[in-house]
C-alpha cells in the first residue's frame, strides 16, 4: 500500500513514516499542499492522509484539488480535537473519513485497510 502523508508539522509526519515503513507500508511525505499534489500527479499513491490545518493552501484546499483531479484517490482527513467540524465538512468534499489528532496508530491503519 503507498500512501502519501501530507502535513506541515514535519517532526509529526516523518515519525508518522516511520511507524508506517515499520507496518511495511510504503509512507511518503510532503509538508505542504503544493508538494503533496506534485507528488501526486508524478506517482498516485493508494491513499492520502492529509492534515487539514496547515499554513498556505489548507487540507480542504487540497482535498478538493485532489479530488477534482484524481477522484478515485481516497483521502483520510487529520483533524484536531474540537475540531470536527472541519472533518465533516470534508466528508462532503469527497473524503473517505477524518481521524482526530493525537491519532492512534492501529486505527489509522484500520483506516487505511478499509479505504482500499
């Protein structure tokens, strides 16, 4: 499974990565919007799993984006407590589901299972 991780908090991520590579999921990243639909359009991956606060082009921007490109991509949104709103508002975007920060590992994973 190649999923792209997409969120500008770079220690989060890249240790997010690692905990995948370990699960021997191939896990790419990209710390903006921008990189993340470059990488997409160069090499799609399986899944996103795409932070939705971020500086610059936000998740929701991106997800449309991706969306409106590459609509078989699902797309699993992080979202900070207290903050789901946002997550549903992406569900009506056309993502597959939102997970709440801080996430658990296993249920990411269950997460990117059932998206496949």
């Amino acid at each position: 499974m190649k999923i792209l991780l997409v969120d500008d908090e770079q220690e989060f991520v890249t240790a997010l990565a690692e905990r995948l590579t370990l699960r021997d999921m191939d896990a790419s990243v990209a710390t903006d919007g921008e990189m993340a639909l470059a990488l997409i359009d160069t090499d799609p991956p399986d899944v996103v799993v795409l932070d939705i606060m971020m500086p610059g082009m936000n998740g929701l921007d991106v997800l449309e984006r991706i969306k409106s490109i590459h609509p078989g991509i699902p797309v699993i949104l992080l979202t900070a407590r207290g903050a789901t709103k946002d997550g549903i508002q992406g569900a009506k975007l056309g993502a597959f589901d939102y997970l709440i920060k801080p996430i658990d590992i296993d249920e990411l994973i269950q997460k990117l299972n059932e998206a496949i």
